[in-house]
C-alpha cells in the first residue's frame, strides 16, 4: 500500500515493522534512497532491504508518532518522528529502544510519496 501524503509513510513503516514485512518497509524507498545505521550509509533499495533482514525481528513491536511535516511545492518534505521498538527477550523480560528520526520524503510522478533519505537518529542539540 503506497503513501498518498508525507505523514502516512510513517503509518506504512510502522504497520510493515510491526508485521516484519522486509518487502514492505524495502518498498516505502526510492531505488537510490539513503538509510543511516549506525552511522553508515545504506545506499540502494537492495542494500536497505538486506539491512532490514537482519535489522526486523518478529516480535518486535514500534510505534511510531508523527511529530512534524514540512512540505515544499516542489514535492519534497521533511519529517520528523518519535519511536519506540520495543523486543522481548527469550526469558520473557522486554525491552526497549527509543530514538528521533529524521527523514526526507519525495512525491513520485504517480502521487505517492517514497523515503529519500532515512535517519532513525536524529542527534541531539549541543548547547
């Protein structure tokens, strides 16, 4: 299911996370989009999609909130994410990983909308 608007790809990410579904969540970028992991990046939707595989574990679960859209005319737009995974451990206690993402999104000739670039850590503000 494609993104009609910039926030619904955070809803699409996070049912297909949520499912384990790599072909989904690969399907949400751009053929040459740019995915950060550990502060390398994961360039070309083949790359993604073989990160997402080891990356996406059944069980695990995410939210996900939408925490600010900015869209241009010129069919870019920034978004800016609040997450949670949280995993449970095989002797049954959870746990959990948060972070703040950032990610540029682009309107494609059919009106969906595909990651351009993904950065699930936003660093913080130095002060």
């Amino acid at each position: 299911m494609p993104a009609f608007s910039p926030a619904e790809i955070h809803i699409l990410f996070e049912q297909a996370f949520n499912l384990a579904d790599v072909e989904a969540l690969t399907a949400l970028y751009e053929p040459s989009a740019v995915l950060v992991i550990d502060g390398t990046e994961v360039i070309g939707r083949e790359s993604i999609r073989k990160s997402f595989e080891s990356l996406v574990a059944p069980g695990g679960r995410m939210t996900l909130e939408t925490r600010a859209v900015v869209a241009s005319d010129l069919g870019l737009a920034v978004l800016h994410g609040g997450w949670m995974i949280e995993s449970r451990m095989g002797t049954g206690s959870e746990s959990a990983t948060r972070g703040l993402s950032t990610e540029v999104v682009r309107k494609q000739p059919d009106g969906t909308w595909l990651f351009v670039i993904d950065s699930p850590y936003t660093p913080p503000l130095h002060r």
